[in-house]
C-alpha cells in the first residue's frame, strides 16, 4: 500500500468530520437509549446461551453510542482476523487509533467486568490490534488499548464506564 492511500486511510476528510459531528449530535439529542431505564427480555424464555449473547451485543451496542458521543469515530465493530485475535470496538479518538473491548455485567457480584480482562483477553486483543495494523502496513500511528465496562440492571439505566489505556502490550512497537 502507498504512502498516500496510508494517509489517505488515517487522515479524514472534512467531510468525515462533519459526518462524525452530525452523528454525535444527533446522538446527544435523539438516541436516548443510553439515558432511558432497561427492561430486560425475559430470560426464562430465551434459549441456552442467548441471554448471554444479548447482553454481550447490547454492552457493544450501547459501547458504541458511548464512544461515539464522546468524540470517537467508530471505525469497526467485532474485528475478528484470520489466524485468531479479537476487538469490539476499532475507533479513533483524536489522534489515537484505539483497539476497545467491551466487557458487560448485569451485577457486581463478581466484581468490576475489566477484572475480566486477564492476561489471556489481553494477548488476544493484541493480536487483532496487531492484525489491523498489518492491514495498514504498520503506519506510525499511536494507539492504545481501552476497555468499556457497562453494568446492566433491570429497570434502571445503563452504566458504562470508559477506561483509557487500560493496558499496554509486552511487545516491542504495540502501543503507545
């Protein structure tokens, strides 16, 4: 890939821009899903495992809205490369590129959900992260890992909490 199509792909236009403002507007004035009380589906209904996959898509769903209403363009959504990695949320923020995972609970009771991001989760971000940035041709960009917790309770509105470089990779060159 050329230089130019790299800058090209990493700088936006002032029409993207103009885009992204209209979209965090419209987010701020009309979206109020992140801002209303949640019912939750009921569960007794649902089948083996997809009460866990509505509350993880409804985490990422809402991550989005909430990193998009905080200035960040999203990019991708469920970046999933061959040869293994994953990362929810592929967004920019200023100047950064950031790699989110999204990590949703319906209680505390088994503490924060960015516990959950262990040493496992950790290398498996990175290589999705390293994975799009092979797509790039490795541009000289900074970036950062971040996690979006979203705590879920019925009848009461979402809380999502938005931790910035929550972690760093061991490898040389991944990261800031």
């Amino acid at each position: 890939m050329s230089a130019t199509r790299q800058i090209q792909l990493l700088t936006q236009s002032s029409l993207e821009r103009f885009r992204d403002r209209l979209s965090g507007w419209f987010c701020e004035r009309w979206d109020t899903e992140l801002e209303e009380e949640f019912d939750f589906p009921d569960r007794t209904t649902m089948e083996r495992g997809e009460w866990n996959r509505w509350v993880g898509e409804t985490g990422e769903r809402l991550s989005a809205k909430y990193l998009r209403m905080k200035g960040c363009r999203i990019l991708y959504r469920n970046y999933r490369p061959r040869g293994g990695g994953e990362v929810d949320i592929v967004c920019r923020d200023g100047d950064f590129l950031v790699f989110t995972e999204v990590k949703t609970r319906t209680s505390l009771d088994y503490g924060r959900p960015s516990q959950a991001v262990n040493e496992a989760k950790q290398k498996l971000i990175s290589r999705g992260a390293n994975a799009w940035l092979r797509l790039l041709n490795f541009p000289e960009i900074a970036f950062r890992f971040d996690v979006v917790e979203v705590i879920l309770q019925d009848r009461k509105k979402p809380d999502l909490t938005w931790i910035q470089d929550s972690f760093t990779t061991p490898q040389v060159g991944l990261g800031q």
